[in-house]
C-alpha cells in the first residue's frame, strides 16, 4: 500500500508537470507541439515499452478476447474526445473553471463509480465511505484551487462586460460537464484491461509491468482524435510546413521531453494501481488527480504565475492545496481497511 501511494503520487506530479516544456516551444503553434507530443508520448513510447517489458507481446493480445480490446480501445477513444474538448474548453472558459469542473468530475467519477461497478459490497464499508469522503474534499480543493485561478484571472482583465464573451464561458461549462464525465473513461480503459494483464503474466511477465500491454491498445485509440484534430488544424491554417521552420529543431526535444514526463507518469501510475489492492483504481486514481492539480498549482506558483494575486487569492489556493492533501490522507487511510 505505502509502495502504491507512493507511485501514485509520483505519477501526479509527473502529469502536472509534463506541460511544462511547452513554454518553452517557439516557431510551432499547439496543433503542432501536441501532435508530435502525442505521437511520441501515445504511440511510440508505450508500443517501445511493451515490446520491451512483455515476452510473447503480440501472443498477448491475439488471445485477448475481441470484446476486452474492444472495451480497452473505446473507452479509450472516450477518454480522447474529452482531452480535446478539455483543451477547447480552456480556451472558451479559462483553465480556472476548465480545472475545476473537469478534474472534480473527472476525479469523483473515476474513483467511486469503480466501487459501485466492480465492488459495489465495498460502497457501504468504512474503506467505500472513506473514499468517498476523501474525494470530496479533494473535489473541494479542486475548486479552490480553481476559484482562486478565477480571481487571479478576473482581477487582470479590463473593466467592463462583454456579451460574446459570457456567452463563450456558457459554451466552455457545457463541454467541461462533458470533458468531464468523459475524461474518466481513461481509468476504466485500465480497468477493463485487467484481462490482459493476466494473460501477460501467464505469458512470464512481472505483476507491477503487465499494465504495459494494456497501454499500447488504450493509448493509440485515445490518440487518434488528437491526430485527426491536430492535422485538421493544420490543414485549416496551412501552416504543416512550420515544422520544417528555421529554429523549430529544439521543439522536438521538448516535445519528447513532454512524453517522457506524461508517459513515464502513466506507466507508474498503472503499476501503482496493482499494488493497491481491491480498490487500487479508486485509491490511485484519486491520489493521481489530485497531485496532478497540486502540482500544476505549485509550479504555477513557482514559475511566478501568482506574483500580482492579493494575499485572499493566495489563501485561497493555499486552502485548495491543503485539502488535496488532506483528501489523499483519507483515502489512503480509508484505502487500508
């Protein structure tokens, strides 16, 4: 359980800081930082892992049921619209409300519906109500987080409304509830992938890597909405030949730095989860959502993103951070029992 948990919050720091090197990109706009980021971090990285962490690989997954790799692969794809729509709707929203709604759902979701589906005797038990009450106060450092985000940005902007922009918040809510809801199909495709980390260790492979062969299937599903969006962009915008552009050569390597950090993150995160005994993914999922927005809030903070926000703002964000980890204690301790 220690080992777990403490992978767990390994893998959230990772995914809250992987983003990082994007600041760093000139020349590329995003469609083509995050395509390259895709197809390195969804593709090639897990496929070079598999290969190299799984005997009998391609074995593995021919006897693998259709319909496991089919549950794996859609929800999967799931998990792909709702990345996109995340990044539509910080655009419309701003990362305040987009964080706020998206992870609090995303984190609810993914940690108790597993209970209710897989282990639904467990819902009603001190480790079921525990749980569920630490991802409610994880859920309400979440907001915090996001409310002070909301502050910081509101008090930044000019004086006066405009009608086109509420109306462009009101679109970005609606496709956070949906990004939401939707993004938490990424820890089912782990689950529904348990089939195949058996069949994995049947084949010789360790406990801690059999998530290994479930990755390669879940990723490039998920990954082709963000090719397909990416391409669409560029196509649009005619700008494919930037990657081509004199000094765009460095952005490569942070994009393979990105990859690194995201897929690393997730691959320490499925290891995590099988060390976490029956409610792994509840447990897991909840420490791992809410260290990726501590992290994210933190390097923010770092980074100088808060210097001109009141001293309420910071309390604020300060609070959310408090009940993120206070939320990832009760669960935890709710976890052991």
């Amino acid at each position: 359980m220690t080992a777990g948990v403490a992978l767990s919050i390994l893998a959230g720091v990772m995914l809250g800081a992987f983003a990082m090197p994007m600041k760093k990109v000139k020349v590329w706009s995003w469609e083509h930082t995050w395509l390259a980021f895709s197809v390195f971090a969804l593709i090639i990285m897990p496929f070079l892992v598999a290969l190299a962490t799984i005997p009998d690989l391609f074995a593995v997954w021919k006897e693998t049921r259709p319909a496991t790799l089919l549950a794996v692969a859609g929800f999967a794809a799931l998990w792909g619209v709702a990345s996109m729509g995340y990044g539509l709707a910080v655009k419309l929203a701003g990362i305040a409300i987009a964080n706020a709604v998206v992870l609090g759902l995303n984190n609810a979701i993914g940690s108790i519906v597993p209970i209710v589906v897989y282990t639904p005797r467990k819902l009603l038990t001190a480790a079921g109500i525990g749980v569920t009450a630490g991802v409610l106060v994880m859920i309400s450092g979440i907001w915090l987080c996001a409310r002070a985000g909301y502050l910081r940005d509101l008090a930044r902007r000019p004086a006066g409304g405009d009608g086109a922009a509420k109306a462009e918040s009101r679109k970005g809510l609606i496709i956070c509830l949906v990004a939401g809801v939707m993004g938490a199909a990424f820890n089912f495709a782990l689950i529904s992938g348990k089939p195949i980390e058996a069949i994995a260790v049947a084949h010789g492979a360790a406990p801690s890597v059999a998530p290994n062969a479930t990755w390669p299937i879940a990723l490039t599903s998920g990954c082709l909405v963000a090719i397909i969006y990416c391409v669409y962009l560029m196509v649009r915008r005619k700008n494919g030949r930037d990657y081509l552009a004199p000094g765009s050569g460095i952005n490569w390597l942070y994009a393979l730095v990105m990859a690194v950090l995201w897929y690393g993150g997730v691959m320490i995160y499925g290891n995590a989860v099988t060390r976490l005994g029956e409610l792994g993914a509840s447990v897991g999922w909840a420490v791992l959502q809410s260290m990726t927005v501590a992290t994210g809030a933190a390097l923010g903070f770092i980074t100088g993103e808060w210097q001109s926000a009141g001293r309420g703002i910071v309390g604020r964000l300060v609070a959310g951070l408090v009940c993120l980890i206070a939320g990832i204690v009760i669960v935890v301790m709710a976890g052991t029992h």
